[in-house]
C-alpha cells in the first residue's frame, strides 16, 4: 500500500505541475460553464418542463458527452506512455515495486484528477439550490455523482490500459478515443429500432442511458457492476502489459 501511495502522491503532483493539467481544467470549466448558462437560459424561457435544470446539466443533452470523450484521454495519455517514450519506464520497472502497485498509484491519481474536474460543478447545484426550496433534489443529486464517479471510474482504466500498450502519448489518446468512442456509439445505437432485447443490450453499454438515470436520481446497480467490470478487467490488462514490458528488460 505505501508504494501505491507514493506513486499516486507522484503523479498528483506531476499532474497539478503540468501545463496541460491547467489547459484542460480551464477549457473544461470555460465550457461547461458556457453549457450551464445557456441550459439555465433555455430552461427560465420555459413555463414548464419535464425536466429540471441539473437533469439536463449531467447527461441530458450531447454536450454533457462529448467532451467527455475528448478530455478523458488528455488526462489519462501520459500515464505511462510518458514513462515510455522518455525512457524512465526502465527505472520504473526495475525498482522495488509490483506492477500492480505501479498501475493502481497511477490510476488513483488520474481518478482524483477527474473527481477534481467535476468539483467545480457543485457550485452549479448551489446557484439552483438558492432560486427555491425545492429546487434541488438532494438524492438525486446524490446519485448523479456516484454516477460520474462510476464513468470516471472505467474511463480512466480504459484510457491507463491504452497508455500502458501504446508508445508515445498521442497514440495513447488516439486509442483511448477510439475505445471511448466506439461505447459510446454503441450506446446509441438502442435509439434506433431495433428489438427490445437489443435495445436493453445497446442501452446497458451506453453512457447516456446510465448518466440520464443516475442524474434522475435511479441508482440502477447493473451499471455499478458495468462500470466496476469493465475497470477491472482494464486494470488487469494494464498490469499484463507492464508484465510484458519487464520481461523485455
């Protein structure tokens, strides 16, 4: 555990030191704060709605989605593919720690960066909150949360494995995007007419069908168990992948 630690304690810092770090936190936060007014906009034009404000924030429309699939890679792409291509994956993996403690530090510190993505969010909840009482569904709010962290989750293993099998960070976020993606896709696909077994299949594999429920407040454990599976698995892969690298050594 104290190797997971000092590793993830590393990358943290090697994140919050890089200039790429504070690119992406400003455009991500320029964006969806753009997203929010314009939603916030839209949604005091309407008498009603059958939806509310922090509904169609986190998963309602295509461009609570997109980015996700732009910035996931950014974040994860220098994991360990930077340790290969400047060549200190060598002293990394003949020092006295595991594979399993170098790729679960690593990935520790990618998750506290997309949780640190998200925390500015909050204060969209806490702008609603104050326009009435009953303006904010708590629960919901809840559930909306453990449900990012449940994608991160998987995006974030997803994007360490490809960073872990790829040799330079561009590849790295070029096959994180295309993995991401072609989920993502799938996903969609239960919008079409197909059958309703089908449609069950697409939409359990979509991300806007687990962030529509999770943001409505529907905690739905199929999609813990998608998101917890499919990071373990990348996880494993990712630890296969070092295992190869060291016995090229």
């Amino acid at each position: 555990m104290t190797a997971i630690w000092t590793i993830a304690k590393r990358e943290v810092f090697a994140f919050f030191v890089s200039p790429i770090a504070y690119v992406v936190l400003t455009v991500w936060l320029l964006f969806f704060g753009v997203v929010f007014c314009v939603l916030a906009f839209a949604f005091s034009q309407q008498a009603t709605a059958e939806t509310n404000l922090l509904t169609a924030f986190f998963g309602g429309t295509t461009l609570f989605y997109l980015p996700l699939l732009v910035f996931a890679p950014l974040m994860t792409m220098r994991l360990l593919a930077e340790e290969r291509s400047s060549g200190t994956i060598e002293a990394l993996l003949t020092a006295p720690v595991s594979e399993v403690s170098v790729v679960l530090g690593k990935y520790l510190a990618a998750l506290v960066f997309w949780m640190t993505l998200w925390a500015p969010t909050l204060s969209y909840v806490w702008l609603v909150a104050r326009t009435g009482e009953n303006a904010v569904d708590w629960g919901a709010i809840g559930a909306t949360y453990l449900g990012l962290f449940g994608v991160g989750s998987f995006y974030m293993a997803i994007g360490l494995f490809m960073s872990s099998i790829a040799r330079n960070q561009i590849i790295a976020a070029l096959l994180t995007f295309l993995a991401l993606g072609s989920l993502f896709v799938i996903g969609l696909l239960g919008f079409l007419n197909v059958s309703d077994e089908m449609r069950g299949f697409f939409e359990y594999l979509g991300l806007w069908t687990q962030m529509s429920a999770f943001a409505k407040g529907i905690v739905d454990t199929r999609y813990l168990v998608f998101d917890a599976s499919i990071t373990v698995l990348a996880l494993f892969l990712s630890v296969r992948a070092l295992e190869s690298n060291r016995g090229m050594q």
